[in-house]
C-alpha cells in the first residue's frame, strides 16, 4: 500500500501506547519505524526505553509502595512471632533494586522490539510534513516518511511557572524513583493520586512528609473514599495542611527549602517550613510541543492534548493514542475525559493496529475502566463516584451500600496508629466496601469501590461484573471466598439512606 513510503507506520514515542501499536502493526506484517527519545527533567534526570509506566511512573512507584507495605507488615511479623529486631528503611538500597528491575525491563523492551522486527531509533522525532518525521539524535539529523503516523508522545509532570524557586529547586515523580539519597523531610505539593502515593511511600518508609492541598483530595474520585484516605495517612503520620499551597521556595545557606505556604483561598500566609526536598505533583502535559503538529496540519487543543475519534487525528493518516489525547467519553449519557493509564494506552493502540491492518472492526471503550490509587492504604474503583452519580440521577435514583471493617490478619496483629507525639494505638479499621446502585435500574451497580489492601487485585475483578451490568442482587447472590476482605461485597445490607453505622464492630 505504501511503496513509495519509507515504512508503512511511523511511531512517535515508545512508551505504553506507541510499543503496544508498533508490535502489533509489525505482527501484521507491516514495516514499523518506532522513535523514543527522553528530554531529561528540570532536574537533569534521565531514563530508558518504555516511556513514563516503566521508568518513571506505575512500575517504580508500585515497588516502592511494596517497600512501604514491607515496613508496615514487619510491624505485624512481629506479632506472629518472627523477630525482626528494630527494622531501619535504608533508601539507596530500595532505589537500587528498583532500578535495576526497571533496568532489566528497558532490556527487556528493546529485544521485544527486535524480534518483533519493529525498527527503533533512539531521538527526537518531529512531523516536518504530513508523511515526513525528521529525527533529532545529537545534533544530526535523519528523515523518515510513512504512510501513517501514530503520536504517542504521553505527557510530563507540570510545575507552576508563578512560584518562585519552584522550578529550580522542586522534584517531580520524573525524578523521585532514581533519586540516589533518601529525599528526607519532604513537602509533597498536589493532592492528585500521584501526590497522595508519593507521600503516603514515603511516610511508610518513615520520612517526614507533609501535603499542602490547594482544595479537595482527589479530584474525580469519590469524596467519601477520597477524605477516608486522607484520615488513614494522618493516622500514619503525614501531615496535611489545607487549603495551602506555596508562595515561595529559597535555598538556604545550608542547602535546605525554605518554603512559605499561603492559604490558597485568601492568600494569606499560613506556615513557613524548611524542608530537604519538595515534591510537585500538580497535574501533567501533554508532551505535544515542538512536534510539528501544525506542518502536518494536526488540531491541538489549548491544553496539549490531541483531539482524537477513534484514535483518529482531524488528518487521515495521522493517529494519536494515550496521554497525549483527548477522547470525548460518552458513558452514562454524560461526556467524560479518557483515563491516562498504561492499559488504556496499550488497549487503544492494539485495537487501532488491528482496524488498520488486520480489517478488525472494534473500537476502543473508554468507559468503565477499573482503576487503583496505590496509597498505604489502597483504593480501586470502577464506574461513577457517589457524587457523581447524584449530580447525573439525582439524589432518590441512586442507593448507596456501604460496609467498614478491618482485614483479619492485621486487626489480629493490632496494627498500630504511628502520630509524631501520640501513643501508638490501635489503627482504626481502614477498609471500606461501596456500592453505588442506580434504583430505576433494577439496583444497577453503577459504581465500585474497594478501600483496602490488594484493593488492584480485587477490583480488577469485580470490574468484570460491573461491565457485566452486574446489580446488587447479583452480588447478593455471589458466595463469598472466606476469610476474605473481597466478600464483604456479598450481601452488603446497609445503605446509606437507613442511616444506620456501616462501621462493623471489633
Ligand atoms: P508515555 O508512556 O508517557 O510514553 C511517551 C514516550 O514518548 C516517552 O518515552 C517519551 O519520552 C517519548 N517522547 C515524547 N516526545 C517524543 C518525541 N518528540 N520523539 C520521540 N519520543 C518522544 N497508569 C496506570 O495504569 N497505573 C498506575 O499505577 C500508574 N501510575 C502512575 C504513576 C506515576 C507517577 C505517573 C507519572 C503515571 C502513572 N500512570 C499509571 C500513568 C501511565 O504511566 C500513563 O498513562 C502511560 O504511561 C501513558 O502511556 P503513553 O504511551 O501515552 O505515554
Ligand atoms: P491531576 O489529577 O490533574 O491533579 C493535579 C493536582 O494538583 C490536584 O490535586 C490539583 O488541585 C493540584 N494542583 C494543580 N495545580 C496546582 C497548583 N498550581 N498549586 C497547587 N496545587 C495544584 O494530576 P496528576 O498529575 O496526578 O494526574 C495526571 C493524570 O493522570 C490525571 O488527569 C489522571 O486522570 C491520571 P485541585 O484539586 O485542582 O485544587
């Protein structure tokens, strides 16, 4: 179809998206070009193949919540009867194996390309046509033509240019992850999940961490959820202050942060912390400057983000998947923002590379995607929160069950509560099993919600039946796996409408 085209497809960025096509492209027989190039951060930090998943974002992160969860559970492994002693957290350690596993999966990745016969070049690559990418590799340039062109360039972390020092002195999760020392007293800036994780590993790993949150936790979530999380990592002693968020960051002479936080509301001041780290996590861009988009004629919108229907540019030949798209969502006759998630991206492009070369028909569905927030303690979801559901159906329409318990294995150990200045007592029972149900739907779940440990695992699973169009008699039907935290969703008996304690006893 393409000979007088270089290749057949031409990938602009390797990470979750553009691997994902690419490969599967190339396993239709097609001939793939795939560029990847890493600017480094503000920081000067810099990483391998795989984009942001692998190397800055879901696998680094997750480990080093494991590390987190390592030190909570030797508090428990004490109680079985094991003698650990009095465990010390050595950070360069973590760090090591964390990078040397991220290591092996940037290997990993580029022998996957090789034997996939997809070619891969190692630079920046722009669109200097509307078939033409020009490839940038120190300081020299090569020029590739295709018949169509795939951006998945994924997003970077944004610092707010109107903070004085920010730019200069914060860290971002570009960087945290291969950090070689300890990030030690640390302000975390944001109140998104990727702040919240960051700050509840941290704190786990035993570093004094404060968040200063412009306004809610956890925009997008369920508020419910979101405020109980927040009240699990004071528990563990992360500090928050809001609503706050930086005026200034200086040096000082010793090499510290001195950072002044202001009331976000009034703008008055409200604390003045020295800090040996601040950690922005205050949303990300799409990575689509400097990318030519306009040469080959592709829309962007104000924000960065390309918009795409069907992973399908405004040109033809040229598609977008991941990060760096907007994909206007229709789901419960409401229009929705698409996911940024790994399996997204990789679901999008497989399902693109099949359309365009194997004649597969099906579209990518955004909607009901499963997801987690890896805090201390975890939080999956999939569906609508509980607001959100009220604001689409009103407030008569949607039923809401609810049951708070504790895990037996840890409320056997007596985990503990461990405040700066408080005795250690008992950990509250942290989980929380939700279902949101649309009532004229014959008790639809239109919302899950899980808040306890392995909260990914368990989710994932019980996503199946909500995209099922599972109802709560469904669940109520289901024998439960016991002892397990999962079957508390079997028979759950306690709206919120009664008005009766969801907390269970003991
Ligand atoms: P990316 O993976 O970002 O890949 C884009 C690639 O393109 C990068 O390698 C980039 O360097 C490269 N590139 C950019 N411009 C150019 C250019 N001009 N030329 C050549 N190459 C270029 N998702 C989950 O599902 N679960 C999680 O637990 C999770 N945790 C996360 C934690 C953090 C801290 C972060 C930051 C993200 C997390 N995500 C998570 C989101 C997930 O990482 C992204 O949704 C996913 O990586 C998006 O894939 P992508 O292909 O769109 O882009
Ligand atoms: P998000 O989800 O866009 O969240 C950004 C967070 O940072 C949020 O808590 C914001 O508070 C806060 N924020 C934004 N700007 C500022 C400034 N200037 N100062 C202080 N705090 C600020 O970002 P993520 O990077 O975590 O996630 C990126 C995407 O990945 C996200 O869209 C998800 O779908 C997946 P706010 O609530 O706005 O007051």
């Amino acid at each position: 179809e393409s000979a007088s085209y270089d290749y057949d497809l031409a990938v602009i960025g390797g990470g979750s998206g553009g691997m994902a096509v690419a490969k599967k492209a190339a396993s239709y027989g097609k001939k793939v070009v795939l560029f990847d190039f890493v600017k480094p951060s503000p920081q000067g930090t810099k990483w391998g193949l795989g984009g942001t998943c692998v190397n800055v974002g879901c696998v680094p992160k997750k480990l080093m919540h494991y590390a987190g969860l390592l030190g909570a559970g030797m508090h428990d492994a004490k109680a079985f009867g094991w003698k650990v002693g009095n465990p010390e957290h050595d950070w360069e350690a973590m760090v090591e194996t964390v990078q040397n596993h991220v290591k092996m999966l940037n290997f990993r990745y580029r022998v996957g390309l090789k034997s996939a016969q997809v070619t891969y070049v190692n630079g920046l690559a722009r669109l200097t046509g509307p078939h033409e990418v020009t490839c940038e590799k120190r300081g020299k340039e090569t020029k590739h033509t295709a018949a169509r062109v795939i951006i998945a360039v994924g997003g970077r972390p944004v610092i707010p240019d109107d903070v004085p020092g920010a730019r200069e002195h914060a860290l971002t999760s570009d960087d945290l992850f291969s950090l070689r020392t300890s990030p030690g007293k640390t302000l975390v800036v944001g109140a998104s999940y990727i702040a919240l994780e960051c700050a509840g590993f941290m704190r786990e790993l035993g570093l004094d961490v404060t968040v200063a949150v412009r306004s809610i936790l956890l925009r997008g979530f369920d508020q419910q959820v979101a405020e109980k999380l927040g009240d699990v990592m004071k528990d563990l002693g992360v500090k928050f202050v809001r609503p706050a968020v930086p005026s200034k960051i200086e040096k000082t002479s010793d090499g510290k942060l001195e950072v002044t936080l202001v009331d976000s509301k009034s703008g008055e001041e409200v604390s003045k912390g020295t800090y040996d780290s601040v950690f922005y996590a205050t949303g990300r861009k799409a990575d689509t400057s400097g990318i030519g988009l306009e040469t080959a004629g592709v829309k962007v919108n104000p924000n960065g983000k390309i918009p795409v229907e069907n992973e399908q540019t405004n040109v033809e030949h040229i598609f977008a998947i991941g990060d760096c798209t907007s994909v206007d969502v229709m789901f419960h006759e409401s229009h929705w923002a698409n996911p940024e998630l790994t399996p997204v991206a990789v679901q999008a492009g497989e399902l693109l590379a099949s359309r365009l070369y194997a004649r597969a028909t099906e579209q990518m569905d955004y909607s009901l995607v499963a997801t987690a927030v890896f805090t201390p303690v975890e939080y999956g979801c999939c569906g609508l929160s509980e607001e959100d559901a009220i604001r689409l159906y009103g407030e008569d329409d949607v039923e809401t069950y609810l049951f708070g318990f504790g895990t037996l294995e840890q409320s056997a150990a007596h985990r503990v509560k461990h405040v700066e200045g408080e005795e250690e007592d008992d950990m509250p029972a942290t989980n929380l099993s939700k279902l949101v149900c649309l009532k004229s739907q014959g008790e639809k779940v239109i919302g899950f919600h899980f808040v306890g440990p392995n909260a990914g695992e368990i989710t994932q699973g019980f996503g199946l039946a909500v995209r099922l169009g599972a109802k709560k008699s469904d669940f109520n039907k289901l024998v439960g796996i016991h002892p397990s935290d999962a079957e508390s969703f079997c028979a759950m008996g306690i709206t919120r409408s009664s008005g009766v304690s969801f907390v269970a006893e003991g």
